[in-house]
C-alpha cells in the first residue's frame, strides 16, 4: 500500500493455468485490485493467446511475448535456452514502463499506463481475452507518451468566498469576494486563461464586475487564483447554496458549474442590529439596548415593557410610575409631574400669596381695640 501511494507500477504476470479469470476470479496478487497495475498475458510466435496463459477480459489487460523466448541461464554467463510463461511476457512490459519513466519522468504512473495501454497494437488472437484485446507496443506507448506532455487539463481546485467584514455572513449591500483557483493537470503549460463568470440565479445575486478574469500561465501541476466581487439580493435565505458559472475562453471552451455556499444577514432599517438579533427590523429605534421611552413597546429587546428602573446608567426616563427629583436627571414619564419645590420656611405647607379674608379680619380686630381705648365704659 506504501508502494502505491508512492505511485510506484505494478507489473503483474497473469499465471500458466490456462483459466478463464472472469469465471474463475483471481488469484494473487491480480486479486488485489492494485492501483497502478498493468496484468499481462502470454502471446505465442502467431500473436496469438499462448494456449496455456491465463486470460479474462475484466482482469488481463495485454499480452506480450512470452512462449520459446531465448534467455540467458543461471549454467553460466553465455549460456541460453528457451523460456515459456507470462513470467517471461511480464518482464517486457516492466521494461517498457520504464523506458518510458526514464524519458519523461513527469508522467504520473496512471499516465505511464494509460499510454501502454493505449499503444497496444490490436490482434485478433486476443480479442475478447483482454480488456485492450492487443499485444505490447513499445514504440506505440512511446507516441502515446509524447501526447501526454502536450495535454492541459484543468479543474476547479478551489472555490473561496470572503465577505467584507470577516464576520462570514453575506449581510446586505456588503461586497463578497469570490476566489477561483484553477489547477493545471496536464503537462503542457497553459497561457492565456480568461475566463467569465455568470449566476444562474440572478434575483438571489448580481455579479458587481463584469470584466474578464484572468489568470497567470500554468505549467506542470501549478495552481493559481482570480477573484471576482458578487453581491447578494435582499431577502435571500440564511443559508443560500448559489449556482455559478465559469467559462473559460479558447478553442474549446470549457465550462465549470459550481454552487457557492453563502449565509445571509439582513439588517433592513441599518440600525446596526441583524434581523436575527433585532427584534424588529423595520424601526431602527428598536433594538438591543435601545432606551425604553414608556410607550408600551419593548425598544430594547429584552422581551419586557417599561421596565428601565430609577438607577438606570445614562437613562433619561424611568418608568416606575414614581416622580423623581430632577437633580437626578431622571423624569418619569407616565407618572405626574413634580410640583413645584415650598418657599424656606414653609416645608409643612404655607403659600407667600396673600389672602383677602385673613386681612379683613385682622383690620376689624385692630379698629375695636383702638375704639375701645378712648372711649372707656361708664
């Protein structure tokens, strides 16, 4: 498992029993299913299936040489003899792997086998018995090699979107970045990407630059961003998955769909307060910690009515229904008003107006003393 993640090929003989491996299933190491694995069969001097090779156009995938081939022997340094076995076929498609990683080590093992593959010349002999139904080509894999390194292959690597404030919610008349990273993963370097963007749902959003990306050439296995602004519609939904488009220009265009994963807040009377957190978000003087003004309403959102206390920091009302001095900067709105302080002096109840009775009475008592005095009784 270590080897294949490595990216290391597999070169496996597909056996001398002469089985069918499609009825018969597999035996090991074919059972295994490896990544990167090339299973080969044995052909005779007529390009023909060696009668005693395995075979199994699910599991075999080529054939190669390998019945009366001259090979040297362990007798000594120039002795030879003849061999037979897809242990002899397999040996030769090992070699052909190799050739082909050595002229061009930047082909990725799926590409090294998929040229082998591809440049199997076609023989009736293995027709039906292999999944290419063709026998090992080298100069063949080699052209299908070269046509690797011409090939650019793009995908969508990434896909980033950025509000403005960083809080991570699309919240209204805010501009969204939207990051598109491209991944180039052919070998041929690509220039001149350009490329449009278009939403499929334009009452959810609206594209706020309409110019062209572009991005820097990608060579070998680079990756690289452009970036363009969107804005969302009022009223869209918390959670909003919106299609997208990009197609980039050239001789065939190529085109990605993709949806980006946005979360709306709204906070329609900008007062500062999200609908999700504002208890009413068509009056911007009710929100949380706005002052209560003892009108029945509950301003400030704490689910209570007129409930600011006398004490209440930097509050200009309160709305206990008790008058307080207005040294205290505080007026109670629903109660009465605060009469007017007493002279000094009359805190128990005295008025400096004069009253009319009150000094008829005192003028009476002084004229019958004065009358009394001079005109004494007999």
């Amino acid at each position: 498992a270590g080897a294949v993640a490595d990216g290391v090929s597999f070169v496996v003989a597909a056996g001398n029993d002469g089985l069918d491996l499609d009825a018969s299933g597999p035996d090991y190491p074919i059972a295994y299913e490896l990544d990167h694995a090339i299973v080969v069969a044995a052909t005779d001097n007529r390009d023909s299936l060696a009668s005693w090779s395995n075979r199994g156009a699910s599991w075999v995938h080529l054939g190669a040489p390998g019945s009366a081939l001259t090979s040297l022997t362990m007798s000594s340094s120039t002795s030879t003899d003849y061999g037979w076995g897809t242990s002899y076929a397999a040996p030769l498609v090992t070699g052909a792997v190799a050739l082909i990683s050595s002229e061009l080590p930047a082909l990725h093992p799926d590409e090294v086998i998929a040229s082998i593959l591809a440049g199997v010349t076609e023989v009736e002999g293995l027709s039906g018995s292999t999944v290419t139904g063709g026998r090992l080509n080298v100069p063949g894999a080699q052209e299908q090699a070269r046509a690797w390194m011409q090939v650019i292959e793009l995908e969508l690597e990434s896909v980033e979107v950025q509000d403005s404030d960083g809080d991570g919610l699309a919240e209204v008349d805010e501009p969204l970045a939207v990051r598109l990273q491209l991944h180039n993963l052919g070998h041929a370097t690509a220039t001149g990407l350009v490329g449009h963007v278009s939403l499929d749902d334009e009452d959810a959003a609206r594209v706020l630059d309409d110019s062209a990306l572009a991005w820097a050439d990608l060579g070998d296995d680079e990756s690289g961003a452009a970036s363009f602004l969107i804005q969302v519609a009022p009223g869209c939904e918390e959670d909003l998955a919106l299609p997208l488009t990009l197609t980039l220009e050239g001789d065939e265009a190529l085109t990605f769909a993709l949806e980006l994963p946005l979360t709306c807040r709204w906070d329609e009377d900008e007062d500062g307060w999200p609908d999700d957190e504002d208890c009413d978000d068509q009056d911007a003087a009710v929100h949380p910690g706005a002052e209560e003004h003892c009108d029945g309403l509950d301003e400030d959102c704490d689910e209570q009515v007129d409930e600011q206390p006398v004490d209440a920091p930097g509050r200009t009302a309160d709305c206990d229904g008790v008058p307080v001095d207005s040294e205290q900067g505080l007026l109670d709105s629903d109660g009465p008003e605060r009469p007017e302080p007493p002279p000094e002096g009359c805190e128990r109840g005295c008025s400096s107006a004069p009253v009319p009775g009150l000094w008829a009475l005192l003028g009476l008592l002084a004229l019958t003393r004065r009358y009394g005095r001079r005109n004494p009784g007999p």
